[in-house]
C-alpha cells in the first residue's frame, strides 16, 4: 500500500457517502481557529486566524494524481484543523477539479467566512459544509472556544453572504451538546436567515472528552428543522470501507470526513 501524507481514506460518511479526504494542513499539531470542547484531535495547540500554504499544491497534487483505482462520491477537504486556513485552498480545489470528476467538498467550522477571499475559494466546492455551534455569542464561545479575534455576529453573516453567491450545496452541520441542546429553535431561526440546502444534525459520538446527546435527544431536536431536508447523525448505519492510505494517514483524519 502507497504511504499517502496529505490524502487519507475514503471513509464512509453520514452525509456525503464514500469520501476521500484531503488535509492541506497536514501536521502533528491541530492548527485552528477554535478550541471545541468536543474535537477528537485534542486540544488545539496551534490557535490563529493567519493563512498560510501549510502544504504546497504541488505536493498534494502528486498524491491525487498517484491515486489507485477507487469508488468515491466526494473529495472532501477537512483534516487536522480549519481548511480555510490553508491559502492555497482554492488552488488546489482548482487542480483536483482539472484531473478529477468527483464532486468537492469543504468541512469549515465558519470563523474565517467574513474574508471575501475566503469566501472566494470555498465558491469552487460542490458542496460547503459550514458549522455553527450555537445561537448566540455565550454558547459560541462556551462551546467552540474561538481565537479572540473571532465574533459570532461577524462568522453568522459571513455565512449568509457567502449564500448569497455560493451556487453550490450548502449545508449547515449543527453539532449538539448538553450546553446547547435547548438552542435548538434559536439555531432553525438562524438556519431559515441562511436559507441552507441541508441541515446535518450532529453530536460528538467519537469525543473522548464530551458525551454525546442520546438518539431520542437528536430526534427531539430534529422536529424543530421538519420544515428543512435534515439528516442526523444517528439517521444512517456506518459502513466499512476498505482505505487506500495507511493507518497513520487515517488518523490525522477526523474519522467521518
């Protein structure tokens, strides 16, 4: 088996099928803008909103290009942090797509959507997956624990602008725990103003750290989303996928890409 760095999978995912992840971060260390209570790759030891080419295009290219014979519905961005710190994030979709037909998808925690280049690059996706965490300023931070630098009010209407010129799927993942499980209406209200494709209804089911909320729990709050087209967590059964990267690879992955 090939030993990839910077592409890992695929994976079967709840919400996108068999995918293929890529990590343009790549590195021992988690780099983020957030610090969630409930993230399987630990603590975030490197905190910032700065973009950088964390891994060049070049090199993630080389490794698509090397890829075997494989059945996959989506080549989805996601990976050890926050994608969109990676400023060659629209480059490197703009390559995958010239030598691959598989849809694109970006997994995005939403703190860098106010940035018009940002929003640029994530224009080039299929599909935008962007996660909120919470209704309101006290629950965001309590829950995602951003860098100081980042404010609710500015990632919610960075998420709305972007739908207005995003021609692709957007989706909103919700991820739900004890401290914000009654949000669930507040967070419908905000899901309406962005006028979503899809809302994904999530709890931590993989956390070492956080307790996920129970099936009944995530069903409860899915009736307040009816008027959407909403899937959760629990909907599907996982299914095994036999991957073309090495155990390593895998786990600098987030398991469900």
């Amino acid at each position: 088996m090939k030993e990839f760095k910077y592409i890992y999978g695929p994976v079967y995912s709840w919400r996108l099928g068999r995918s293929l992840g890529v990590d343009v971060l790549s590195r021992s260390d988690k780099a983020c803008t957030f610090d969630c209570t409930y993230c399987q790759l630990g603590r975030t030891r490197i905190y910032t909103t700065k973009r950088k080419i964390f891994v060049p295009t070049k090199e993630i290219i080389k490794e698509i290009k090397a890829l075997p014979k494989v059945n996959i519905d989506y080549i989805t961005f996601s990976g050890r942090g926050e994608p969109t710190l990676a400023k060659n994030l629209g480059e490197v979709i703009r390559k995958i797509k010239k030598i691959r037909s598989e849809k694109i998808a970006v997994l995005t925690n939403s703190s860098l959507m106010p940035d018009d280049q940002v929003k640029k690059e994530l224009k080039l996706a299929d599909e935008v997956i962007c996660k909120l965490d919470g209704s309101s300023l006290a629950t965001f931070t309590l829950v995602s624990k951003p860098d100081s630098g980042i404010r609710f009010e500015s990632v919610k209407e960075g998420i709305i602008k972007f739908r207005s010129i995003f021609k692709g799927k957007l989706s909103l993942q919700l991820m739900f725990v004890k401290e914000n499980k009654d949000e669930a209406q507040a967070m419908a209200k905000i899901a309406s103003e962005v006028k979503v494709d899809e809302i994904q209804i999530n709890t931590p089911t993989r956390s070492q750290e956080v307790e996920a909320l129970s099936e009944s729990e995530i069903q409860k709050i899915k009736s307040y989303f009816s008027r959407f087209n909403v899937i959760s967590v629990y909907d599907k059964p996982r299914k095994s996928i036999k991957p073309i990267s090495g155990e390593g690879t895998l786990r600098r992955g987030r398991g469900d890409v």
